[in-house]
C-alpha cells in the first residue's frame, strides 16, 4: 500500500513540475529519479541477472563475474546474499558462501526469515564440508523453527546420508512420510522417500512412488538415477538403462550425492 502511495505522490509531483515548467523539464527530472533509483539497486539488478545467466543459460563464469561485481557494491541485501551463497554452494565456492551467510546471520538488517534462509544454506554447506553431524545439528534448528517443504527436502536428505551410515531406518521413515504428507508434489521430498525405500529393499513401494514423481519432466539426475536402480533390482534391465540415459543428460552440481560416473558405471554394467 505505501508503494502504491509513492508512485501516486510522485506522479503527481511530476505533473506539477510539468505544468509549471514544461514536459521537457519533468521529463528529464524523470530519468534523473531513474537513474538514481537504478544506480543505488545496482546489486539487487545485478544479483538478478547473475541468477539467469547461471540457472536459465548455465553460464557458470558470467554468473560469478555478476555476483561478484553485485557483491563489490556494498549494497548486497541479505536476500542477494543468500542468492549468492545458493551459487556459491553449487559451484564449490564454499569459503566465499560461508562468510556470506554469517553476514546475514550476524547482521541487523536481516529479517528473521532471511537468517533461517541462510542457516538453511549454511546446514547443506557444512554437510558438504563433510561434517554431518552439525548439518543435522542446524538443519533440525531451521525445521522446528520454519517447518517448510524446502527444510523436509532438506532436512530429508541430510537423514538419508545419516541412514547410509549406521542404517537406521526407524527413526527416519516417520519423518519422510511426514514430509511426503505435507507435500507430495515436491521433487526432493518424493525423491528421498524413494530412496529410503530403495535402501530398506522395498523396490515396490519405492517404484510406486518414482513412477508418480516421473510423470512430470524432472531437471535434476537424483530421480532418474534411483529409479534406474530400483528397475535394476528389480530385474528390468531396460527401463533401467533408459533412466540412466536419462539421468546423464540432466545437470550436475556440486550438491549432489550422485555422479556422472557413477551413473556411468551402473549403465556401462547393464551391457
């Protein structure tokens, strides 16, 4: 509403300077305020088009070249600095993600929304860091603090890397169904009850829930590449390969718990 107001205020001051001094005058008094405008949400235009050269074009370097110049204006709100960090995560620039999510995490001018963002972005940094366990530690935090589908995706798959490791499934299938409940729709969460229900040897029930996920186009190899092994257990060797293939054309990132070669391999077996 008080935007609304704004633009109404100054249109009217732009009408009057036009009616006093001439449409000449106003209009250049315009571009002036344009222009201001422009130069001081330089960041914020900046962080925009780094976002679609990276994830629209996937131009890696050009998109760091425009967060980094957004970044050097010093006027990065925390918003733009989550963005930034999403980048930085992806691409393995964990150092440069860490110092800034602690800016937003430590600074005044974050909303309390932004700093569970970038505990949210900081939980997936650490894990990739290799420390699980204090990814789990902050995870849970931001969960029980926002309950989202973002944080069950996320949250899901920190418990999936835990269930590899001590193969712990009861205390983990609760929550996925949780999470599946709340949101069924969402890839991640689909994708990591899957794969608990792949890891637990129970091919069928994890097929049922692959081939729900599959109907849609999928950007990310982690589904296709489950489902390839699921069908692979159970003994359709051809669907397998047909989602293998499919797994190796999508995109990689740093994110992932999966490979290209490791996709590679489980096609190069099937033959």
């Amino acid at each position: 509403m008080k935007k609304i107001l704004y633009i109404v205020a100054a249109f009217a001051v732009l009408w009057y300077i036009g009616s006093a001094y001439g449409i000449l005058t106003a209009t250049g008094l315009f571009l002036v305020v344009l222009a201001v405008l422009a130069w001081n949400r330089r960041a914020g235009i900046l962080t925009n088009l780094a976002s679609q050269v990276y994830y629209v074009k996937g131009n890696v370097e050009k998109g760091e070249k425009l967060f980094q110049k957004a970044y050097k204006t010093g006027l990065m709100t925390p918003e733009c600095k989550i963005a930034y960090s999403s980048f930085c995560l992806r691409e393995n620039r964990f150092d440069k993600g860490k110092r800034l999510l602690n800016e937003v995490i430590n600074s005044k001018r974050s909303s309390t929304n932004e700093k569970i963002s970038a505990k949210h972005n900081l939980a997936i940094l650490v894990w990739k860091e290799g420390d699980l366990e204090e990814a789990l530690r902050i995870m849970e935090i931001v969960h029980k603090e926002l309950p989202a589908t973002n944080t069950y995706g996320s949250l899901g798959v920190l418990y999936l890397e835990k269930v590899k490791q001590d193969k712990n499934y009861d205390d983990v299938l609760p929550f996925m169904l949780e999470a599946y409940e709340y949101n069924d729709a969402d890839k991640t969460i689909a994708d990591n009850l899957g794969e608990l229900y792949l890891i637990m040897g129970e091919y069928e029930k994890s097929k049922e829930v692959y081939e729900k996920l599959l109907e849609k186009e999928l950007i990310t190899p982690m589904p296709y590449y489950n489902y390839g092994i699921v069908l692979k257990k159970l003994g359709d060797k051809e669907g397998a390969a047909k989602n293998f293939e499919k797994a190796l054309t999508c995109r990689f990132t740093t994110v992932l718990t999966v490979t290209r070669e490791m996709i590679q391999q489980e096609l190069d077996s099937l033959n």
